[in-house]
DNA sequence: AGATACCCCTGTTAGC
DNA sequence: TGCTAACAGGGGTATC
C-alpha cells in the first residue's frame, strides 16, 4: 500500500477545519520543538519564530497549492506551514496530553491549542514577510488580498485556483519534453498536484503516464487541468484521501477518498474501467499505476470520463 | 532557465 | 524467525 501525503485536496481540509477556529483568535504561547527540522527555515531560529508569533492575532487562513500561511496582525508577516509527507495540524482542548510525534503546540486563547505533528520531518513551520503577487490577484484560496509570503514565488497557482494562468499553463506543457506525469507534480508549473492525483488525473484523462507533455495537444492539456480540478474537488468532498492514520484532519479523522482511486495504490489489481491488471512504472523515480488498456502509450487514445 | 541528481527521515514491507 | 535493504514521498539545493 502507498504511502498517504497531503496533497491539495488533505491541505484544504486542514484549511477549512482550521479556519473557522483560528479566525481571530490570539496564539499566546508556544512551546519549544521537539525536533530542529520542524523549524528548519525560520530565520533566527525559535526565538525569532517565538517573538514574531506570540501576541498576534490570526487574521485569515490561506492555501497555494500544498502551501498553508495564517496571516498575522501588524506587520505584514505570514505564520507558514508545509506539511511535507506526514505533518498534521491538529485542533486539542487545552491540557490535551502529548500527541504522537508531537512536534510544536501553540496555544489560543480560545480554549484550544494548535498541535503540529510530523512523524517523517519533512513538513515545516516558519514565519516569512508577505509581499505582493506578480499578477496582482489573491495570493491563493481563503484570502482576497494579493499577498504571498517571501520566498514561495515558484509556487505556481494550483488547480483549483481561479486566478490560474491555463493558458500560460498549457504553454509551459506544450513546451517541454519531460513525461507529461513529471510535469503534473513540478509545483512550479501548477502546483497542489502529488503522486496519487497525477494518476488518478492521468488515467481519467485516457493519457499515458510517460507521454511527452509536448506531444499532447492543448486540448489535450486543457481536458487534463480540469480533470484534474475535477478529481480535487471530489476528493475534496469525501475528505481526502488516508490510508491509515498518516492523514487525519484537524479533528484526527481520516479522509474517506481512498475507496474512490482507480489506480494509485493499486499496482496489480483489475482496473476498474477495463478489468485488465493494472501497470506499476517508475517515472522520473516516482512510482507510476496506469491501465496499458485504458491509456496506451501510443495513438489512438480512447478518452474516458 | 530547464533538466537532473541528491539529500532529508522513519515506519513498513520485501527479500534473503 | 530475524535481519537488512528497499521503498514511499515533496521540495530545497547544487550543478550543468
């Protein structure tokens, strides 16, 4: 079975579990990491994360693809999360008891407590300044103002994004060699997409994993971009996608999207479409699940919804 | 600037 | 049964 990562679809989740109960409050304290990497961008270490943190008031939660950051009162700065492969952001009633893989809590003063967890250390917490977008529109979903913390400008817009350049998109595909699945997860050409929504996106768009993005046509491409909106916004509401206990929400509950793959996770086992056992490549060094049947590698396609 | 290789980390699984 | 090696994954960094 695959690994679970948050991917756009778990990220917004987080954001909508956590937005309503952040909005406005006030962090009060802020304990120290239990392990450095957690904390591995944060200029001027915990003391500086510390000082910014504490006493400033939460005034929006936001996501650009995989990318969450709570604006913060005052000075233009951005409290930012990246929860990597295994990071979860959890909401606990205060003198809740250690968490597994608890890495920092955060106090409100609300009555609730922020708990970030982390069991591979991959995810990142950190508080970067807020500077204006290149095109002028909202830095991405749960904010109107057209701010983005420093240091994410190669983020591109995700999927779901109305400010999304398609077009700009589909050239940037139209112009590179690369398999079209590599493209799919290269977060700076469109961001939010992760190795379980490549293939789930890919296979409903009858495209071969390993075809050149150039050789696909701009319809080819623009199908592909809303399927892939199409597969997040289900995703979105089952919840996510969890195969255990990697991928919770902010109340600990898992998502319920993995009954719903046709092939990520699946290697081996009949496609759902076609009932032919599905392929298992490596592309680019990411495992790959596609139907040989359903998204052959050559011409002619048959698209499937 | 695009492509590529490598690194970080740890729980689970595959293989001997 | 018990050990080791491979594997999973996103993104930052370095190099060409």
């Amino acid at each position: 079975m695959g690994i679970p990562m948050p991917e756009l679809p778990e990220v917004e989740t987080i954001r909508r579990n956590l937005g309503s109960h952040l909005m406005n409050t006030c962090v009060t304290a802020v304990s120290p990491p239990t392990h450095p990497r957690s904390l591995r961008f944060q200029p001027g270490g915990f003391s500086r994360f510390h000082e910014v943190l504490v006493g400033k008031q939460l005034e929006s939660v936001s996501r650009r693809g995989k990318f969450l950051w709570l604006e913060l009162s005052g000075d233009g700065a951005a409290w930012c999360f990246h929860l990597g492969m295994s990071g979860q952001l959890r909401l606990v009633a205060e003198d809740t008891p250690v968490l597994s893989h608890e890495r920092l809590r955060f106090t409100l003063d609300n009555g609730m407590e922020l708990v970030f967890c982390d069991q591979r250390t991959f995810g990142h917490t950190e508080v970067r300044a807020l500077e204006p977008t290149v095109d002028g529109a909202p830095g991405g979903a749960g904010t109107a103002r057209a701010l983005l913390p420093a240091g994410l400008g190669h983020i591109a817009r995700d999927v779901l994004d109305p400010s999304l350049d398609v077009a700009g998109v589909v050239a940037k595909l139209r112009n590179s060699r690369r398999a079209i699945k590599t493209k799919l997860l290269d977060q700076g050409t469109v961001s939010g997409i992760g190795n379980i929504y490549a293939d789930e996106a890919l296979f409903a768009s009858g495209i071969y994993p390993a075809t050149p993005a150039g050789d696909l046509s701009g319809t080819d491409l623009r199908n592909l971009l809303e399927i892939a909106a199409s597969v997040m916004r289900r995703a979105l509401e089952f919840g996510g996608t969890s195969f255990d206990q990697l991928y919770v929400d902010s109340w600990g509950n898992p998502g319920d999207f993995a009954s719903e793959l046709q092939v990520y996770g699946r290697g081996g086992q009949a496609c759902r479409h076609c009932g032919q056992a599905l392929d298992k490549i490596v592309i680019d060094g990411r495992a790959t699940v596609f139907c040989a049947r359903c998204t052959p590698a050559s011409p002619p396609r048959n698209k499937k919804g």
